[in-house]
C-alpha cells in the first residue's frame, strides 16, 4: 500500500507539472498573457488536475478493468521500491547500474573524454545528410523499460524526422538561401547547426501534430469504453443513493 502511494503522488505530480508546462506557455505565445501569474497558474493547475483525477474514474473501466494497460514506469519504479525493501543481490544491482551511469555522465560531461552526442551533418547537393546518436545510459535504460514496441516506434518517429523530413526541407532553397546559414554571429553556419536549426524552427512540429492524431485516435478507438464505463459509473451512483446495493471498493 505504502508503495502504491509513493507511486501514485510522483505520477500525479509529474503529469501535473507535465500538464502545466506544455499547455500555459502557449498563452504567452499567443500574446493572451505578459507574464506568469502564480495564483492563476496554480488555479489553473489545481481545477486542471481535479479534472484529471475525476477522469480516471471512466477511464479505469476501459483502460484497466477492460483493457490491458500497460504502464512500464510505474512497474519499473514499483520494482524498485520492492528491491529496496528486500534488499540483498537486487540492491547490489541497482547500486552498480547507478555508479555506472554516473560515471559514464561524468566521463562525458564533466571530464569531456568522449561526446555526449555522436553527430555528423554534410551537405550533397542542395541539400543535408545527417546522422546523430546520444550516447546516454538513461535513454538505454528507458527503452528497456517502455519495450521493444515503444522504443522502435519512437526510433521509426526520430528518423523520419532526421532522415527524411530535415533533407526534404533544407532541399527545398532553405540550405543555400536561408540568410542565417551564412551569417550566424559573424560565421558561417555549419551543415549540423543547420539541420538543428530546423529541427528547432520547424521540423519538430511533425511530432506534436503526431502526439495530437495519436491522443485523439486513441480516444476515438475508446469511445465505446467510455461511454459504458460513464453509464456504469452513474448507475451505480443512482443504486447507492436508491439503497438498493454498494459499490465494491477495488
């Protein structure tokens, strides 16, 4: 139960913040707002994330009574917390994972004996080749616990990016009349700055418009679950109030 807690507090604080800072910083984008108000933000968080819980009550018939959800950071941290209580050789591997990955950062980042990120960038033509890797324990550790699906739906998101869109756009003038590729602070812009500058500028969008279909055709695909476990949810209210039975706590 203990575990369950501490589970549940950090996934609900971190899709709170989650929430927050990828949703109010458009407000100022659009100009709506000057600045950050902290008594409205934290308004704005505390109705937002009310909603959310209430939004679980439905969702947990499709999603978990229904469906088979898969939730691999909360396994992955819930098996954590088990070795810790335990303790004996689940410890020890966790100990080492950690003094590895520490190491590895510092050997990168702080002491610089190879490259966080292992990239190259060449113009052919009109217009850029890259290629790029982040050499991160982390990231190995991430995809280890989403899955082989997760992980290589991502990689296919990634190099569609990379590999097709960035060349496609720098192929179309960007490359050799974007005025910032030759005048970036007094020097010219690398082959590897550019590709990241569109990736910045433009081509990272294609991964919001994905994250959005996919949200919306998920909830498309739930539809049916919904709206039986909202129907579900009110007769049960309606019962409990006429006395006629409870509700079984799960």
């Amino acid at each position: 139960l203990e575990n369950n807690i501490v589970q549940t507090a950090a996934s609900a604080g971190e899709a709170l913040a989650a929430g927050v800072i990828f949703t109010l910083p458009a407000l100022v984008i659009m100009g709506f707002w000057q600045q950050f108000n902290f008594f409205w933000v934290a308004i704005i968080a505390g109705f937002g994330g009310t909603l959310g819980v209430l939004f679980t009550i439905p969702l947990r018939r499709s999603l978990i009574v229904e469906g088979d959800l898969q939730f691999p950071e909360g396994v992955a941290t819930a098996e954590v917390l088990e070795t810790g209580q335990e303790g004996g050789a689940g410890v020890k591997r966790i100990a080492k994972a950690a003094v590895a990955g520490g190491l590895f950062k510092v050997g990168a980042k702080g002491i610089g004996l190879w490259p966080e990120i292992v990239e190259g960038a060449k113009g052919i033509g009109g217009s850029i080749a890259y290629f790029g890797s982040n050499l991160s324990p982390a990231l190995l550790s991430v995809g280890y616990i989403v899955g082989l699906n997760i992980a290589v739906l991502i990689f296919i998101g990634g190099a569609c990016n990379w590999f097709i869109a960035i060349p496609i756009c720098s192929g179309i003038g960007e490359w050799g009349t974007y005025p910032e590729t030759h005048n970036l602070a007094g020097q010219a812009m690398s082959a590897v700055d550019f590709a990241g500058h569109l990736w910045s500028t433009k081509t990272r969008y294609l991964g919001v418009g994905g994250m959005l279909v996919g949200g919306l055709w998920t909830i498309i695909q739930m539809r049916k679950s919904l709206v039986s476990g909202i129907t579900a949810g009110l007769k049960a209210y309606k019962n409990v109030a006429d006395g006629q039975n409870s509700v079984k706590r799960t």
